[in-house]
C-alpha cells in the first residue's frame, strides 16, 4: 500500500515529467464544496480509485481532523488503496498565531493522516490577515515558514496554497511575494496561486504569475475558480507564464460555480501543447472516467462539456454534414477517439441529404450512390415533416433506426399490430388512485387481448403490453424503462398542447431513445413504448413477422 513518504517508493512508478509537471487533483476536498454534492467515505474511495486509474499525479483527500469523514478516508485509502501513479495528499492549515508548528493539533492531524504530501493553505493578502487571521503581516510569515518547516523535517511533501493571491498581489503586491519567498526558503516545493474569488482573467494570470515567477525563483502552481468563465484558460495561461502545477477538480466541480476542469485542462495539456502529462493510453479513458465520476457524485454527466460530452463530437447542421462527409477533421479540433469520445450525427429539421447518409452509416446502412438518391431524400422529407409535428430524432435514434429501416424496406414491419388501446383512472374514497390498462393486439397471427395495473396510465399500459407480448418474446422480461420525460410542445393551446414523450429503454448492455408525439399524452406515450419494444427485439437478432 501507499503508506511511505518518499517520492520513490516503489508503488509509484516513475514516467516521463512525473515531476516537471504535476496534474493536481482536489475533487475530494474543494470539489465537494459543490452545492449538490455529498460524498461518502465509499464515494470518496471509488472517486480516488478512478483518479488513480486516469493517472493523476496527486489526489487531495480533504482536510484530516476537520471532520470525522476526512479522517477515516485518509485511514481506510492507506489500507485500501494501491496507488499506481497518484500521491495521497493531505490538506490543512498553518498553525494558529502565537503557536508552534509542532504544538499544533491540526498540523500533528496532517502527519497523523499518513498522507506523504501535505498541501497547506496560508494567507497572502494583507487584508485577510489582518480581518481573518487577526494577526500582524510578520506573524503571518513565521505561521507559514515555521508549518512548512516542520512538516518536512517530518518527511513530508510541501505544497503551499497562497489562499486569494492574486487579490492580494492587486493590493499588496511586496507582501504577496514575500509570502511566496518565505514558503519557499522554508521547504515548499511548489507554492500555488490561488485565485480564491474567481475572478482572473487570462492576460492578468498569465503576467502576474511571470512576475512572480521572475521575483521569487519559486516552483509555481495555479488553483483557479471558474466565477467569470475563465478558470481553465487562467489555468492554461498560468502555464504559459510558468507554472508547472495545475490544480483542477474532475467536471469541474466546486464551490459557487466550480473550480478549473481537470479533463479539459489535461487533453489541452497533451493534445494543444504537446505535454505528456498522463500515463500512456489514459488520454483515450477520459470520458469513460468523467461520465463514472458523475455517477458517484449522483449528478448527471454535463452533455456539452468540451471533451467528454456526449455533444462535444455532435453534428446537426447540414453545411456541417456536408463537410465532415469529405473530412472531419473539417469541423472537429481533435479526433474524437483520443479522449474516449466519438463522433455524432443528429438527425433534425436541419439534416440535408449528407447527414441522413452518414447517420445511416453510423447505423449500418449504406445510403451513398447515386441509386439511392430518391430514397435519401424521401428519408430528409420525412424526417423534415415528423419534426415540424413535434418528433425529435437527435434526441432518439432508435425510433430514427425504425423509420429509416421502414422507408429502406418500402414497408413497416413490427413484431406486432394494435387494434386499440384503454386507460381507466379511478379515484377511490379512501384517497388511492387506481390505474388500468387493456390492450387489443395481433402477434403473429393471433388477437391477444390483456390487461394490466400500475402506478399510472402510462405504467398501466407498459404492464399490459408487456402481459400480451411476453409469452411470444421472452426477451421482453430483459428490457427495463430507465427514464421517461414529457414535454408540452410550444404553443397557445393550454391543456390541449401537442405533447411529446422520450422514453429511454436498457437491455442490460445498452440503452436506447424512442420518441412518440400526439395531443394526448398517453397516445404519444404508447407511440414510444411500441418503437422501444420492436427496437429492442430488432436489437436481440429477431426477425419481425407482421
């Protein structure tokens, strides 16, 4: 296990720059600050995990005897994590004025935790000195030098936090840079600059950090909140000042509106400016981590996020389409592949002849040729007519799949026909509300009429349809409803409106998105539920017979 101080232990492989460019990683500690986000020691522990798979070069785990949950995590990752290319950092701060580092309960937490680095937060403007701290400029240094000092006659890795550094350098730009000096002179081996409040933009991180760097001879890092927009172009341009320590949280999660983006920092970092900053082959896991990271901290994964999105690679627009048929590096920076991601073809109102083919493509189906013309554009009027009645097939594909197989084939084919439908809602006295559903079919040559209840109409319906199909299709026991979303269409009808329903349907190895859309909510959600089960059927291998 990762229990031992030194740098050059053997559970911490060296690679290439391991130490000339350090990827810094506080998800644990600032990124929980996120409203929203609420980690347990597991969720912390799986988060580290999936850290230390990516190959960051340090994890700060929170803050050690700040709060019992810090503390056993800092416990149990000693015992149970197998660090391969992280370091286990701990987070604290300077001793209290008129102490001693040694004498310190909080610093003695720090060694306690058993983490090899520890990252300090010390004070670097005058004012919250003086407002926070309640103590004079002199004592403020000899709080940091004596912590830092202290700490590595114990063993351990420095980093210092200069806490609102770029404030302070705008107001007290001497003093600022004698707190650089003095944790530095007193062991630091990177002192970071944090731009607490957020509200840095590039050109001023960029200059202020080459100053710093020029006047100090310090190593230096960037922290940097996201409040005006800019945290990972400040990041980016602290580099090109002379940082080599970036500080980041995964999805850039963080307090207010979060702090500068791991994962577009760092394929910026290997992609942009050529730096090799991760192990080889973990660029290409960015977005599996980031979208797995999501899931832990129970939010959904941001799907225009640059890099990782699901949208970061999608393209609407014909003109667009048009061009990436050619080439796509035409409208994409990057191949999509180099950070796990892929390309994309929406299908909408926008979609020319070229995006219905690549679409088809992307699907199985070669639609290029000049004897598929007729059909390529019998497919874009289709799909042109059906949105303007308020489908969207960018936003479900599998019910894009059956209309395209459906216009390949000259015909409709399904698995099986409705003959009607009927949804009954009973109030009751007692205040319960009862749903049921009958179904009327034809499956395979025969009338099936069944029946089902649920917590709903809609439930009621699934039940019912279910009830009627499973005895021919097995498979069906094997598909789950995951997500189900209505949408009152724009318009001045009220109650009346044209609705729209997404239903996101799983066989336990994927998911797929059909649509339905009518004035009538249960009619558009029937319309889904029928593209979901005859497409999960198509996905099983079976060949439909009606």
């Amino acid at each position: 296990m990762s229990t031992d101080a030194s740098d050059t232990a053997p559970d911490a492989p060296a690679r290439p720059g391991r130490d000339d460019f350090h990827v810094f990683d506080t998800t644990l500690r600032d990124g929980a600050q996120r409203e929203g986000i609420n980690l347990t020691v597991a969720d912390k522990l799986t988060i580290a995990r999936f850290l230390d798979e990516f190959g960051v070069g340090f994890i700060e785990g929170g803050w050690p005897g700040a709060n019992p949950r810090d503390t056993e995590f800092f416990q149990r990752a000693r015992r149970e994590i197998d660090f391969r290319h992280a370091r286990l950092v701990a987070f604290g701060a300077t001793r209290k004025a008129g102490t001693t580092a040694a004498g310190d309960p909080q610093v003695r937490a720090l060694l306690d935790s058993g983490a090899p680095v520890v990252c300090v937060v010390a004070k670097s403007h005058d004012a919250h000195v003086a407002q926070a701290l309640r103590t004079t400029l002199e004592e403020n240094l000899a709080m940091i030098g004596d912590t830092v000092a202290h700490l590595r006659e114990q063993g351990r890795r420095v980093f210092v936090d200069c806490e609102h550094f770029f404030d302070g350098y705008a107001a007290n730009p001497e003093y600022a840079k004698e707190v650089v000096r003095t944790a530095h002179s007193a062991g630091a081996e990177v002192v970071v600059l944090c731009d607490t409040n957020g509200g840095m933009l590039p050109a001023q991180v960029q200059a202020v950090v080459r100053t710093v760097l020029a006047d100090t001879g310090a190593r230096l890092g960037i922290h940097a909140q996201d409040d005006t927009g800019c945290a990972v172009a400040n990041t980016l341009a602290a580099v090109d000042g002379g940082a080599t320590h970036v500080q980041c949280t995964a999805n850039g999660y963080g307090e207010r509106v979060g702090n500068a983006n791991l994962f577009p920092v760092v394929a910026a970092l290997e992609l942009k400016y050529g730096r090799k900053v991760l192990p080889e082959g973990a660029l290409k896991e960015m977005t599996r981590i980031s979208h797995a990271i999501a899931e832990v901290v129970n939010l959904t994964p941001a799907t225009h996020q640059p890099y990782v999105g699901v949208s970061a690679f999608a393209h609407k627009a014909g003109l667009h389409a048009s061009a990436i048929k050619v080439n796509p590096d035409l409208y994409q920076h990057i191949d999509p592949e180099l950070v796990g991601n892929s390309m994309r073809m929406l299908v909408s109102d926008m979609a020319g002849r070229a995006s219905v083919e690549l679409k088809g493509k992307e699907l199985g189906y070669d639609l290029s040729g000049s004897g598929n013309r007729e059909l390529v554009g019998r497919i874009v009027d289709r799909v042109k007519e059906r949105e303007l009645q308020g489908y969207t097939y960018e936003a479900a594909d599998a019910s894009f799949e059956l209309l395209l197989r459906d216009e390949v084939q000259g015909r409709s084919r399904r698995f099986f026909r409705l003959e009607g439908w009927r949804t009954i809602t009973d109030q009751r006295t007692d205040g319960t509300v009862a749903n049921e559903a009958i179904v009327k079919l034809r499956v395979k040559g025969e009338r099936i009429v069944s029946a089902g209840e649920g917590n709903g109409p809609v439930n009621a319906l699934d039940r019912a349809l279910r009830a009627g199909l499973e005895r021919f299709f097995p498979h069906l026991a094997r598909l789950q409803l995951v997500d189900y979303k209505v949408r009152i269409l724009e318009g001045t009808q009220g109650t009346s409106s044209t609705t729209r329903v997404l239903v996101t349907t799983s066989d336990g190895t994927g998911e797929w998105s059909t649509v339905g859309v009518a004035g009538n909510v249960i009619a558009a959600s029937w319309q889904a539920l029928d593209d979901a089960y005859t497409y999960g059927l198509l996905r099983a291998g079976l060949v439909p017979s009606e």
